[in-house]
C-alpha cells in the first residue's frame, strides 16, 4: 500500500511538476521550429526567374535567349489568367454568400470580408 509521503498522479505536486515539465517542452519546440525549421524552408525557395538572371547565369546565346523569353512570357500569361479566374470565382461565391444572409449578416459579413488581408 502507499504511505501518506509518496508521490502519487494524485498528488498535485506531481501534476504541476509534470504540467511545467509540458510547456517546457512545447516552448522549446515551438522556439526550435520556429528558428532552424522555417529558417530552411524559407531558404529553398527560389529567387525569382528572369531572363536577366538566366543570361547572366547561364550564358544564353541568342537563339535560346529567344526561346526562354517567349517560355517566360507564356508563363506570366498562364499566371494572370490562373489569377482572373481565381479572382471570378471567389466573386461568385462570396455573392452565393450574400445571397442567403439577412441585412444585419450582409452588412457584418462585408466588416469581415474587408478586413480579410489583400
């Protein structure tokens, strides 16, 4: 049987020793994630592709400088039209939204909406 003086998961010493033990543990985590982790993630991505960069880096001759600046300028086209189409179809739902909310609702969804980050 236990005695009156031993540590027992009842005991609310041991709780709060465990507790602290916890957040220790998670602040350290957190500290380290948000230090080394997103540190290297961050680091991976690419700077951005010009052909500037390209030419320089590469030592492009004039034929594949024509051809890598009509590819970069499909891409900048595909972008903007992947872009538009976004933009369209966040518009028809946010107007499916409003369509089914009382005035008081309309008017509180447009506070939220405009404090949403652009």
């Amino acid at each position: 049987m236990l005695q009156n003086d031993e540590a027992s998961w009842s005991n609310p010493k041991v709780l709060v020793t465990l507790l602290v033990i916890f957040l220790c543990g998670a602040a350290f985590g957190s500290v380290l994630t948000r230090r080394y982790i997103h540190q290297r993630i961050d680091n991976r991505h690419p700077v951005a592709i010009t052909l500037q960069n390209l030419k320089a880096e590469l030592n492009l001759t004039p034929e594949q400088e024509k051809i890598i600046t009509k590819e970069l300028d499909d891409y900048v086209k595909y972008y903007q039209n992947i872009q538009e189409e976004w933009q369209d179809v966040a518009a028809v739902g946010k107007r499916h939204i409003f369509d089914v909310l009382t005035p008081e609702q309309k008017k509180r969804f447009n506070e939220i909406f405009d404090q949403l980050p652009r």
